[in-house]
C-alpha cells in the first residue's frame, strides 16, 4: 500500500495548468413545454468533459480551447441531442438553450453514443480491437467466438462449451494475457485461476457485453495488471433507460442458453438491474478415430459420442444505484451469485477418457463503484471496492477405468482418474480488492493518468480422501497473496492534436505465503517481489481518414500463485524461486478508413526471456514450474471492410506470426542447440477470417430487419511437436482447418424480437485444437429474442 499511498500523493500535487484564455459553453436545458430539467448530462467527445444541469436547469463547462466543440446533452427519457458550437477569442463564451424531446427510441440514442466511444478507444495511442457485440448479440455465439474474429488473436479451445481455453495475442498466450471486466481484473469476479479462462468467460454471455477492447503489446495505465503482452476488457451493458430483454436458445449437442436483462431507471436518477443467464450443454459430439482396445487385446480405432462431458452454470446479478447527480455521475452496488458444473471427458491429448471426475464452483460477489468527472477541477475519478468469495470442489474418487464408449473396464487398485492420491477436495477462497482510476486534464493538450489496484486473497481447504492417501490434509495450510499494481501516465498531444504521445511506468509489488511438501513435511515458504514495466506510445493523424501508431513496452509478469506455491490438487509442487518473465514488445501500424471501406496493418515484435513453462512429469512425482526458455515473436496482421453497397458489408483478416526458440542449451535442459531457432511446436502460425453480411431494413414492415451473414476461419496446418525432431512424415501434425458458418435473423417492428438460425461448421469438417483435440462438427443452433417491453 506504500507504493500506491506513494503514487496518489504526488498526482494530487501535480499543479493545475490551464491556458491564459479559455473559453466557456454554459446554458439552459428545458423540456418541450419550456420546464427547465435537472439531472441533464452535457458531454463534450473532445475534451472528455461533462456535467449535470442543476436545479434551475443550468449548466457551465469551462477551460475549453478556441475551437468547434461537439456537445452531447441527454436526460432520461428525452431524446439525445448533439450540437456543434464554436468558440472564438472575441467571444470567449458561447450561453444555449436546448429544448429536449420526449424519447422515441432510446435503443438508437444508446447506439449512437457507444459507437463514438468506441472509436475513442480505436484513436488511443495503443494497438487496439474493438469488438461492438450488441451489434452481433442476435447470433448464438460465445465470447470466445467473438475473440476468435479479432486479427492477430487465435482462441483455442479444447472442446465444447465450457473446455479449457487458452487465448493468443499475436503469439503470447496463457498466463501472459490479462483479462479485464469494466477495467477490474477478471480473476476478482470469476474463478479464473481455479478452472481456466474458457469456463469463466463462458460464464459472460454476449448478450449481456456491450463491447470487448483488446489490447495487443501496450497495454494503458487503465488495465491494473502485469500483463506481459495483451489485455481484454470486456465492458458489459450499462443502458440508463427502462428495458426488459429475455433470449433463448437451442442448439445441438443438447445445448441451452437463456439470458434475461432487466433496468428500471427512475425520474430521480435511482436506477435498479436484474440480470441473469443459464448455460447447459451436453457436449456429446461425435469424436473420431479413438483408440479402444478390442476383445482380442488389439487396440481398434473407433467413432465415439462424448459421455462425461455435460457444462452448466448459471448466474444471478443484481444492481442498485444513481446517476447523473451532481456529485456523482454513477454510485452503484452490485450483488452476484454464480454457480457451475463442469464434467471432464479427457486428459489435455486426449489419450485417455474419464468417466466421473468434475469441478463444481460457487462464486459470490459483492461490490461497490463511483464515477464521477470533474470530482474535482479537471479531475475525473472511477473507484472500485469488491469482495468475493469463490468455493471449489473438485472430485476424483473413482477406481473404475472407462473406454471411448463410456464402458467400464476395470478397476485401478488406488488412484482416482487425474491424480495419484484420489481427491474430494473443497477451497475456500477469499478477496478482498480495490481499483482507484484517476485522469487529469491538466489543460486541453494534457492529461495525466493514475491507476491503482490492490487486492488479499486468502485461500484453504480440505480433502479427507486425499489426507487419507498422504497421512495428512495438507490442504488446510492456508494460501496468502497480495498483489499492488500502480502505474501513472501523461497524454500530451501535439501539433493541433495531429500527434498524440503516451508514457507511463507501472509499478508491481506481490508477496506470497503458503507452504511446500518435503519428504511428506510442510514446509512454509514465502516470496515477496517488486517489479516495474514502462511504455512510450504515439499516433499521428494524416487528416481525418488516415491514423498510424508506434509503441514500445518493456513488460513485466510476475509468476502466479500456482506457479510460485504450486497447486497439490494438480500434482504441481512450488518454486519459489521463479523469476519474472520480461518482454520488449514493439507495434507499428495505422489504418487507412473512406466512405465505404477501410484497411489496417500491423506489425508486431517480441522478445520474451524467463518464460515460465511447467515441466510435466508422470504423478505420483509432482510437476513444476520452471524459468526456460528464450523466445522471438515476429508478425503482421491485416484487416480489410468494404462496404460495396449500404446493404453488404464485407470483412477480411490474417495473421502471420513466427515463434522462434532462443534459448541455448544451458537454459532448455537440453545438452546441445539443435533446437535454438526452432518454431515453437503447438502454436498456429498462419490463420484468418472472413464475412460478408447482407441487411435488408424494411424487409416486410418498416422499421423490421432481415441479416444474412457467411463466416469462415482458416488455420494453416502446423506441427504438434518440435519440427527438428524425428522424420517428416512420421510427425505428428494438426491438420489445415477451413470452417463455414452461415445464418439468418429476421427482427420484428421497433427490435421487439428476433429470430435467428445458424448452422456452425456447415461442412461438418473435422476440427482441432491443442495437441490435436477434437472439436464439435456441424451444430444447429436457434435463438429468440425479445424486448418485452421499453420506455
């Protein structure tokens, strides 16, 4: 806490610049019968200044330069409006009165604001993707399937819903990427470290996401982590108008998914949400050439429906809370319950089938979030406090052995499926963490940036079973960790805001306590390091249609709680003496955007040294982490739109990246170099997407909707193992990949309903993923949707 007591009390004393003549937009905001409003928001984009009419109706925003000034001024159940006003030296105060319409059609008004928000985070300095998934909440995808469609980001995912995932940003992967939700670590919300990245997000339904923002090398000040190449924030639904939205899906593989999304905003501000979700999906997809070891002993290869693979959860989140108050423009609390259910069918090369092991998790959250700008002069504030309590149980207890067909046959003598030991294992986690975001605008070409966030997590637990097998519980020796992330920036812009540069250096402090097993003794350890990481960043601005951006980060991850005090529960022993892994990631791109097509490139270097990888070994001997490996990352991406027609958009996009080992035989325990420059095994190295999508407004009706769309995936075929090893045609390769999927949705008058029909994979082509493991062939999926109601 030092370090970020530290960092507040030197940006509370950065002194407050301000031009010697500026200008000021004040006025008057009335309804249409001339009846002055209060609570009005008046925004302006450039600036990232705002305020509320007071009672009277009256505003006032100072400090602002000479200059066009676009203002935004909505209310609660009014209709948006936007106003361009120019402010000139020989009348340095511009006063208005805007006269507000009753609202017609908030979901429009709300369509409008966050698409401008969104091009806001696209002009920041970083290499960033944006994608808008309301735009794309009527088709029955996940949001590792959005993730999937963002060049130079590969997902790949081990199954079905709710399979392990790992995601990729242009070649770091894992661990190495952080992920956000609304700028707080995810691993606060939702049982990140305890099940994987895929069942957690598989837990945020689209329907309930606004937008994801993924950012690839720097990442801004904002993102409170030590991510060592790339962050995702994923920014959910915060409409500020009465709704009612409920979705329902079927698809195969006995998949179900229903989201319900409530609001009731009140004429005082008070505003109230209900939103909750259900997933279920049986998973039992068709896998191909299995081995099963037949009545003569001979090992037979066979097709197989997947039998121990069913994923369920659910999540109930409720929120209460004001807005656009003078002294706060958000104050919000928020309760959430989640639960699930996750059965696991195989081993992560799919050799060998589990018939009944499975984790089940209950997540409960609570928290409290502030927004207010201009808290103080010029300074705009965004703070978070939450507690979550996260419980798993993870059970393994069976001796029976299973084959490809669900059959029983045999019996180990000890053992469960996964582990040495057999395990009935229940862990009680605890968090308690903070997040303080400040911005200053120090004048209208500087801003100053501040982001802190702190978090204790304790965790311990209990497992009779497996304290039987080892003469003791070594569960109930409780786990600590503290994590202090700070980092501060400035945003300068030069040349009329034609160039805009960013830096920033962030702090990382982490200290760890927990224990190792010796010769079946406990062992307390305890780690504690500080680290930091720093970033330079510029765009430059070719006029309005042309935007290019440079960026260089000196990156820095500290390794995590299983990595540094083990996890016995995965036969993962502790190594506390881990270093961090560093990385020099360098991006330089831009994009070129007409009318009615655009074009962006990008190219990206990394250099990564102390890779931590797990040395895996056979259980009963416990794995460990280990600092190896030396690696070299280069690439390019490229993404093309075209709008031919107002009714046919058209999207192309690809990837080539090559992963080349550095690491000398001193530092890959191994006894020469044949594998120093070697393309890292595993890792995709040439893969794309594609869509053309077709809308028809006023199809049947005016105002109804008709979208047909066609997607398609390529993934070049690359080597399961190290290509340098054995003979060319005896390797182990995961074969080139070229899915289809198309589909249909037809909206009714005024977005009451939607009806949509998709078919994934309509080739019914077989499909891979880490170490060749197999995916679901051709799926039907069907969704409805309907605003039952909205003011």
């Amino acid at each position: 806490m030092q370090y970020i007591s530290y960092f507040i009390f030197v940006f509370l004393l950065i002194p407050q610049v301000s031009l010697s003549q500026e200008g000021v937009i004040s006025g008057t905001v009335t309804n249409e019968k001339g009846t002055p409003l209060s609570g009005a928001h008046i925004y302006i984009s450039e600036t990232n200044k705002s305020t509320v009419t007071d009672n009277s109706g009256v505003f006032r925003i100072e400090h602002l330069t000479f200059s066009d000034h676009q203002i935004v001024i909505s209310h609660i159940g009014y209709q948006t409006q936007q106003k361009t006003i120019t402010l000139l030296k020989n009348q340095p105060e511009i006063k208005i009165t805007i006269r507000l319409d009753k609202q017609l059609d908030e979901l429009s008004e709300v369509t409008v604001l966050s698409t401008s928000e969104a091009t806001k985070i696209r002009n920041s300095t970083t290499t960033v993707s944006v994608i808008e998934a309301k735009k794309l909440n009527n088709r029955s995808v996940t949001t590792s399937d959005l993730l999937s469609t963002v060049p130079g980001v590969q997902i790949r995912q081990s199954g079905g819903v709710g399979n392990a995932t790992e995601i990729s940003i242009q070649g770091l992967s894992g661990r190495q990427i952080k992920l956000f939700v609304n700028g707080v670590p995810m691993d606060f919300l939702l049982p990140v470290e305890e099940l994987g990245i895929g069942p957690s997000l598989a837990m945020l339904p689209v329907n309930l996401i606004k937008r994801m923002e993924v950012y690839k090398g720097a990442v801004p000040v904002s993102m409170g982590a030590d991510a060592l190449g790339g962050a995702i924030n994923i920014v959910t639904r915060k409409e500020k108008f009465d709704f009612l939205e409920v979705s329902a899906a079927y698809s195969s593989f006995n998949t179900y998914k229903t989201t319900v999304n409530a609001r009731k905003v009140m004429p005082s501000g008070l505003t109230a949400g209900l939103t909750g979700f259900y997933t279920y999906s049986d998973n039992n997809y068709t896998l191909h050439d299995v081995n099963l070891i037949n009545e003569q002993g001979n090992p037979e290869s066979i097709s197989a429906k997947k039998f121990h693979d069913a994923f369920r959860s659910y999540m109930i989140k409720g929120d209460i809370g004001l807005i656009d108050k003078p002294w706060a423009d958000q104050i919000t609390l928020n309760f959430s319950y989640a639960n699930l259910y996750d059965e696991i069918q195989h081993n992560f090369e799919m050799r060998q089938p589990y018939g009944e092991a499975l984790n089940k998790v209950s997540a409960h959250n609570t928290a409290l979030q502030y927004e207010k700008k201009d808290l103080l002069r010029n300074l705009d504030a965004n703070l978070y406090i939450g507690y979550n309590r996260i419980i798993t149980d993870f059970n393994d207890t069976t001796l029976n052995i299973y084959n490809w067909r669900g059959e029983v046959i045999g019996q180990r003598t000890s053992g469960g499926e996964i582990t040495p030991s057999q395990n009935k294992l229940k862990l009680n986690g605890d968090n308690i963490s903070g997040r303080i975001n400040l911005n200053y605008n120090a004048n209208t070409t500087t801003r100053f940036l501040f982001n802190g966030v702190t978090s204790f997590f304790k965790r311990s637990g209990e497992d009779p079973v497996a304290a039987a097998f080892y003469g003791q519980d070594y569960y109930k020796n409780p786990v600590h960790i503290y994590k202090a992330t700070s980092g501060i920036g400035v945003e300068k812009n030069f040349l009329d805001k034609k160039i805009t540069s960013h830096s920033a250096i962030k702090l990382y402090h982490y200290t760890a306590k927990g224990f190792e097993i010796n010769n079946n003794e406990v062992d307390e350890i305890e780690q504690q390091k500080t680290e930091f990481g720093a970033s330079q960043s510029f765009s430059w601005k070719f006029g309005h249609n042309v935007l290019s951006k440079l960026s260089y980060e000196y990156a820095t991850r500290l390794p995590d709680r299983i990595e540094t005090l083990g996890d016995f529960s995965i036969a993962v022993a502790a190594n506390p003496n881990l270093k961090p892994e560093r990385s020099h990631n360098i991006n330089l791109g831009g994009n070129l955007k007409k009318e009615t097509w655009s074009i962006e490139a990008n190219g990206f270097f990394r250099e990564i040294e102390n890779i931590i990888i797990l040395q895996a070994v056979p259980p009963p001997v416990l794995s460990t982490y280990q600092n190896l490996l030396k690696t070299r990352i280069l690439g390019i991406e490229g993404e093309v739109s075209i709008q031919p027609l107002s009714w046919i958009n058209i999207t192309l996009n690809g990837t080539y990246q090559d992963l080349r080992n550095r690491s000398k035989k001193e530092n890959s325990g191994v006894s020469n170099d044949r594998y120093f420059g070697a393309r890292l095994p595993n890792k995709p190295y040439l893969f794309g997407n594609g869509e053309i999508q077709i809308t028809k407004n006023s199809f049947i009706k005016n105002n109804d909707r008709l979208q047909f769309w066609w997607s398609t995936r390529y993934v070049e075929e690359f080597f399961r193992y190290w290509e340098v090893d054995g003979r060319k045609e005896d390797k182990l390769v995961i074969p080139t990949q070229w899915l289809h999927n198309i589909g249909i949705a037809y909206t009714g008058r005024h977005k009451q309903y939607t009806i949509t029909l998709e078919t994934h994979n309509i080739f019914d082509q077989q499909a891979y993923d880490n170490f060749g493991v197999q995916k679901p062939g051709r799926s039907w999926h069907l969704k409805l949707k309907t605003s039952l109601f909205k003011s």
